[in-house]
C-alpha cells in the first residue's frame, strides 16, 4: 500500500509538472486559436535564459549572492521571452492571420525549428543546471500509518506547491483583472472583441508573454530537477496528450488531463510494465488520451464541438 | 507563345479527360522522364546515394501524406510511424520466407502498413483536427517503442538494428547507386501515376468533399467511414512502401531512430511547402526540404566563412525554421502554386493579351 500511494504521489507531482506545460498550450490556443507546438521549444528557451544569465549575471556585476541571481536572471529571462512573445506576434502571426489551422500549427513548428536554434546558439548547447536552492532530500510522510512511510522528494513538493500558486495566479488573473476579461473576449469572438475597441495585436502579444512566463516556470522546475539540456524540449511533448485529454480550451482541463496522465502513466509503468516489456510510460500517455477522445471527441473539459453546415 | 493550348482540339472523352491535356506538358514531362531514366543514373554517385535517392524516397513517402493531409484534410503526425511498419514488415517478410522476391516484399510491407493505418485511422470517425493529429500521435510513439522493445520484429537482433544485404529484382541486383536510383525511380513513377489517376476518379472526389467539410459530404451521400479509412489505407500504403525503400534501399541498415517523430514533421512540412493537395507539390517540397540543409552545409564554404560544426547546426536549424514561416506567410499554399502561377503567366507571354 505504500509502495502504491508512492507512485501515485509521484504520478501527481510529474502530472503537476505536465499541467505546468499543457496550460502554456491552453492559454495560446483560448486567445488566439493557434496550437502552439512551440511551448516545448519555449520552455527549453526559457530555462536556457534562465540558467544562463544567473550564471553571468552574478560575474557581470560582480557579486556572489545567489537569491540575487536567480532574482535577476528570472527578471532578465522573463524580459527575453517578453521579447520573444513581441516577435512572434510581429514577425509570424499577425502575418497569418485567417489562415487555416493547420498552416498555423505549421508556423509553430517553424518557430520551433528557429527556438531550438536560437537558444541554443545564443546561450550554448551544454547541460546546465539552474539551482534556486530546491531543497534535494526525500521526506517520509505516514510513518505511522504504513510500515515505511511514503517516501515523497522535497523538490516534488515545491514544484508542485508551485505549479497550484502558479495556475490560481492565472486563474485570478483570467477572471479578475480587466486585461483577463480581454483575453476572454478576444479568445470567445475575434471580431466580436475588436469591434468594442479590444486591440487585437497587444492581446496576442500578452497571451504569448503569459505563456512565456508558464514555460519559464516550467522549464526552471524542469530544469532544476533533469539539468538544463535539448531534451527538455522533448518532454514538453508528453503535454500534447494532456491538452487534448482536458479539452483544448479549458485551463482546469489542462490541470486534471495532467494529473490522470501523469499517474496513468506512472502506474501503467509499474503494473502494466513488467507485463509488456518495460518502457510503455512513452506512448501510454498518448494511447490513453486517443482511447479517451473516441468516447468523448472534446476531451474531459473541452466545448462541445458542433458541426454545421 | 510557346506554351499554350491553341490548335490542340479534343475530339475524344479520352482526349479531353487525359492528364497533361496540353500538348507541351506532355513533351516536357516525358522529356524529364527519360532525362531521368537515362541520363541520371550516369550521374556521380555521390549524387545518386546522398540526394536523388532520398529525395525520390522522400517524395513518394510525401506523396502518400498528401493524400491523407492534402486530398483527405485528415492531419497526421504519425506518418513516420507507418514509414516504420512498412519498413520492419517487409524486413520480416524478406528474412523468415526464404525466396521472397523484393518487391513483394516491399508490397506486403506497405499492406501492413496498411493494416496499421487503418487502425490508427478509426479514431478519425470520431475525432477531428488539431485533436486527431495529437492522436496520432499515439501511433509514432507506439510504434517506436515497439520495434524497439518487441525482439519479435527485429528477428531477435541483438543490437536492435536490421540489415539487409544482396538485394535483386528479378535476378538483377541492386547494388550500385545507380541500380538502387533506377528501381526508387520505377516505383515512385508507377505510384504517382496510380495517386494521380486515384485522385482524379469518383474516391479522389469524396476525400476532397470530405476535407472541404465533412457534415456537407455526408449529406450528399458520402460515406465518411469508408472515405476516411481508404484514404488512411492508400496513404500509408504508399509510405509504408516508401518506409520499405527508405529501409531496404536507402540505408540498408536501421534502428527505430530512422522513423522518428522528427521524419513526421520532415514528412509534413514537404507538404505543407510543396502544397497541400497537389501530387506535384510532394515533389516540389521533398525537393527543398531535402536540398536545403546540403545547401546551407555548403553556403559557408562559398563566402570562405568557416563555423564550427555545432554553430552551423544549430543556424541551420533556425534557417529552417525561419524559412518555413516565410513561406506559409508568402506563399501558403506552397510551391505547387507557384508553378501553376507560372504557367498560368507562360501561357500569355510574351503577349499579355
């Protein structure tokens, strides 16, 4: 029983990780009706910037304090993907606007091939570690209950607690603020929004910025755990499931798809494993997410998709 | 002046519903076929091994997408996937049977391709869009992992990579670049050829109405279960035998890396630049994707500019990208456009009235 509540934990706190990542696709995809293939590549940007300016900040400036650095370098990286958003919106998208889906999710692509590239050449392609002084030892909750404890990381907890601050930040922010009520009536009517005066053009490059500032949380957490490097860009794949498994347009759908999906797969890995030759966790996100979508085509939280003719 | 349709009277259905219905396309395109037939293969073999073989390969592969994608309006992100299965079948068919011939081989591993596709194609009944290409998704990394993880399909290799060695078609091998080119170059144009007239026939209608909007389709009479599926069918029948080629003739030796996610997007972005629904567009945008890196490797060179190795990857990467929104901004529906744009303005010139 433990062992068990173990790996459901564990399957939270990844799935709480995934969540982080999925709500960068949901809020694109709500504001502008863009996919946005590009969250992974940004986080992976986002986490480069990050790793890199805390270290050459504290060099340029020369000072030592760490909770200095990683202030800045969280200030300076949140100003370059700010900066990424703005040109994203400029170069890309306000160019393509009413085109078809598909060309838009192709551009995402685009912008992911220059992301990975950019990044990459800007700040290095080695493994770098960004290290905002996340305590790395396990605790051992329930001893009395169970023989054993559960055994739970301290860095899980974090990023976790974090990713809930994050997603009620957004969620205030979506429901509370007259910008959030723009970003509403941009992502429910194009045109509708513009024609009571909402500028089309700054939302957009807001609703990039507020992904930006998801995949840089993301990709700290990620990269404070697995080490700054190109994979990170791949693990941003697995939200794709998530996204879908929510509904596209939901931002609680993206936090519960991520937490079926993170424990699905951890105890699919450790039950359904051994059956099927181990290393099923790569495709039975996915796989779950297509059984679930032939029962419900618009995901857990999605709006009902109707035809017309 | 030159290239016009004056003079040239239909007095036959054939002759009026016959492919190239202009006299000069027909002298051009045969022309390029026996260009292609004859003089190619005495190119260097540098040139038959590393760019026109993979470019033929990579065009039938994009040819089939785009019969999924640009014909049917079914997006696909698993097309490495069926690469995949058509490529491990007709290994497995061309080991365990002794005297199978190769291009059986190569059929029955498209047929399991087909198989496949057909599978992952169901969810397509009921799922649409961004969301069915997310799901197929399902399909690239299951297979992935299955030709990794299961001994079954790599006929128990150790090492996990296949091989295969002493290829023939009908008692003739096919060892040389030239003889590889030739057999690619056989196939790709039989398989053209059969997509075109498909598309041009009663079922390439029904795929066109049913990505145009699916509910209407329904309304007039097309079946969507049968539209959907025997476009997955033909699609990845043809990249699974687009797969088996990449497999048997290209690389001769393979591991799951060589279908990855990343052959899918290569596959899909050869679409989306050639042009969505147009058989020439696979060729035009398996010709760019796969021109452009060796042209980007070679640009330094030409200003006398040397970068490191990583650097000119890592700038390769965001020309690419770079260059791919360029193009969906200036051009979205792709190359093939361009051409008939082209042609359109040929037929006036030099006298614009």
């Amino acid at each position: 029983m433990g062992f068990f509540l173990e790996t459901l934990l564990g399957g939270l706190m990844v799935g709480m990780l995934y969540s982080l990542i999925a709500l960068g696709f949901v809020l694109i995809y709500k504001a502008s009706g863009v996919f946005n293939f590009a969250q992974g590549a940004m986080v992976l940007f986002a986490a480069l910037a990050m790793a890199r300016f805390s270290e050459w900040i504290p060099h340029w400036l020369g000072f030592e304090s760490l909770l200095l650095a990683n202030l800045l370098a969280f200030i300076a990286a949140m100003a370059v993907m700010v900066l990424v958003a703005w040109l994203i919106e400029r170069l890309a998208l306000s160019k393509l606007v009413n085109q078809e889906h598909i060309t838009l999710l192709m551009a995402t692509l685009g912008i992911t091939y220059f992301l990975d590239g950019l990044g990459q050449t800007l700040f290095g392609n080695d493994i770098y570690k960004i290290d905002v002084g996340m305590p790395k030892d396990p605790v051992i909750l329930l001893e009395s209950t169970f023989e054993g404890g559960v055994l739970v990381s301290k860095e899980d907890m974090i990023a976790a607690l974090v990713a809930a601050a994050l997603v009620l930040v957004l969620s205030l922010f979506f429901q509370k603020t007259s910008t959030g009520r723009a970003l509403r009536a941009v992502a429910d009517d194009h045109q509708a929004a513009q024609s009571i005066g909402i500028p089309l053009n700054r939302i957009w490059v807001i609703v990039w910025s507020v992904a930006g500032f998801a995949a840089l949380v993301a990709g700290i957490i990620w990269g404070s755990k697995l080490g700054v490097q190109f994979s990170l860009s791949l693990v941003a794949l697995k939200a794709l499931p998530v996204v879908i498994l929510g509904g596209l347009t939901s931002v609680p759908g993206a936090i519960i798809g991520g937490l079926l999906i993170g424990v699905g797969e951890k105890l699919s890995e450790i039950y359904l494993g051994p059956l099927l030759g181990g290393g099923i966790e790569i495709w039975f996100a996915y796989v779950l997410a297509l059984v679930f979508l032939l029962v419900r085509p618009q995901g857990l939280f999605g709006e009902k998709i109707i035809d017309r003719v | 002046m030159l290239y016009r349709e004056n003079g040239q009277f239909k007095s036959s259905y054939r002759a009026d519903q016959q492919i190239f219905p202009i006299l000069q396309d027909r002298v051009a395109i045969l022309a390029l076929l026996v260009f292609a037939f004859v003089a190619m293969p005495f190119a260097s073999e540098y040139w038959l091994r590393a760019i026109v073989t993979p470019f033929l390969i990579l065009s039938l592969a994009a040819l089939g997408l785009n019969i999924l994608v640009g014909y049917c309006g079914q997006i696909s992100l698993g097309t490495g996937a069926f690469m995949a299965v058509g490529a491990y079948a007709a290994y497995n068919f061309h080991v365990r049977i002794d005297g199978m011939p190769l291009l059986a081989s190569l059929l029955l591993g498209g047929l399991c391709a087909t198989a496949v596709g057909v599978l992952f194609g169901i969810p397509s009944l009921r799922i649409k869009g961004l969301y069915l290409a997310v799901a197929t998704l399902a399909a690239q990394f299951f297979t992935d992992w299955a030709f990794l993880r299961i001994p079954f399909f790599t006929n128990n290799s150790t090492s996990g990579s296949v091989s295969v060695a002493g290829l023939q078609v009908f008692g003739l091998p096919v060892e040389t670049p030239a003889q590889k080119y030739l057999l690619c170059l056989t196939l790709v144009v039989v398989f053209a050829l059969l997509a075109k007239n498909l598309t041009r026939s009663a079922i390439g209608r029904e795929w066109m109405a049913m990505r145009d909007m699916d509910v209407a389709a329904a309304v007039i009479g097309i079946r969507p279960v049968y539209a959907k599926l025997t476009a997955f069918a033909v699609s990845s029948f043809i990249v699974g035998v687009a797969g088996a080629l990449w497999g048997f003739i290209h690389l001769g030796a393979w591991e799951p890396a060589a279908f990855s996610i990343d052959r899918s997007f290569q596959l899909l972005f050869m679409v989306i630049i050639g042009g969505l629904g147009s058989i020439m567009g696979s060729f035009f945008g398996a010709a760019f994707i796969v021109l452009l890196p060796i042209f980007l490797n070679q640009m330094p060179g030409w200003f006398g500019l040397s970068i490191s190795t990583a650097l000119a990857s890592h700038l390769e990467f965001m020309i690419f990208g770079a260059l791919i929104v360029f193009f969906l901004i200036v051009e979205p529906h792709g190359l093939a456009r361009l051409w008939s744009t082209f042609k359109e303005k040929l037929r006036l010139w030099p006298f614009p009235h």
